[in-house]
C-alpha cells in the first residue's frame, strides 16, 4: 500500500487549524507532503516562498512531514509523484459545497486519486487564515491562531499593508 497523502492548500499562512491537519494525517498516512499552491488567480498576503518557509518552520521536527511547493493541478503533482490520495481539510458546512465539487472533479480528471477530508480538534473549525489576517489588520492578538513563527511576520505584513 503506498503511505504517502498529499495536503495542498494555499496557506497563507499556516494556522493552527491547517497544523492539527498535518498532524492527523501523518497517522494515517506515515508521509505527508505539504503542497503549497504557487496559484497566481488567487491574491495572497504572502509570496509562495514565504509560506513555504514559514510551513517549513511550523512542521520542524514533525516526522514523515515534507513541505513542496506546486504548480498546476494537484491531481498532476500527485500523480507525477506516484500519490494516490488528496488530503482536504472539512471545518463547516460552508466548506462542505467547495470541497465537494472540488474532489468530484478532481475524480473526474484522476480516477485513480481519492480525496480524503479530515476535520480538525473543535477548537480550530473556525479558523481559516483569511479570517486571521482580518483580525490582524484590526491589531487583534493572533497568537493563539498561528504557530509563534508566524506570529511575528503576519504582524510585520500588518504594518507594511496599512
Ligand atoms: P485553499 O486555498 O486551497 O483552500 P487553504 O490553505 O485555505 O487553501 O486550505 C487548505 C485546506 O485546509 C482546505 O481543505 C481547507 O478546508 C483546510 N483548512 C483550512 N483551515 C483549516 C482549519 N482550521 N481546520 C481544518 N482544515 C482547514
């Protein structure tokens, strides 16, 4: 059975939420590689090299953890690298309708690739790194949202935004 799951996402910047993630699928799947989409549609706070660094950081020490970055379909990096499961995370009904339509078409491009979702600890399920950085630009304390090393450089975005 191959052990490997592929966790993409934007993450920008990686939370809490996104690290409980992290952590449940490495005890199904013994080797996660953290894909961070390089995704020039969506307009983040954070260029891809720096949220890579910053999941760099946060999943230091974590066993069977890798971080990579992606470009294109996912169902393309996965199977490029001989992955056969998507790891999405579920926190809401809200995310239920995307994540849906997202897996049945990524099935339809990839027979052979399943979604698998994962639902965070409750107290992460209504965390999502927009909604952090909504916070941090009103000066909220966003310390107990994102690993400490985040901390520091969503705050120093903060003050070069406004
Ligand atoms: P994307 O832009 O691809 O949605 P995100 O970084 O926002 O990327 O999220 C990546 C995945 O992680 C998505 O499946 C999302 O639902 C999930 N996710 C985000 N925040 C959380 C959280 N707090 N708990 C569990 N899953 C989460």
């Amino acid at each position: 059975m191959n052990k490997t799951a592929v966790y993409p996402g934007s993450f920008d910047p990686v939370t809490l939420g996104h690290l409980d993630l992290i952590k449940r699928a490495t005890r199904i799947y013994g080797r996660v590689i953290v894909a961070v989409a390089n995704n020039s549609t969506k307009s983040s706070w954070f260029s891809v090299e720096e949220r890579l660094e910053m999941l760099k950081e946060a999943t230091r020490g974590m066993d069977g953890v890798e971080v990579e970055l992606f470009e294109g379909l996912v169902v393309d990096y996965a199977r490029a690298n001989n992955i056969h499961v998507i790891i999405r995370g579920l926190r809401m009904i809200s995310d239920f309708e995307y994540e849906f339509q997202m897996a049945l078409t990524n099935r339809r491009l990839a027979e052979d690739i399943e979604t698998v979702f994962l639902m965070p600890s409750e107290k992460y399920s209504f965390l999502s790194s927009t909604l952090i950085k909504e916070v941090a630009m009103l000066n909220a304390d966003i310390s107990s949202f994102v690993p400490d090393s985040v901390v520091m450089r969503v705050n120093k975005k903060v003050s070069k935004l406004k």
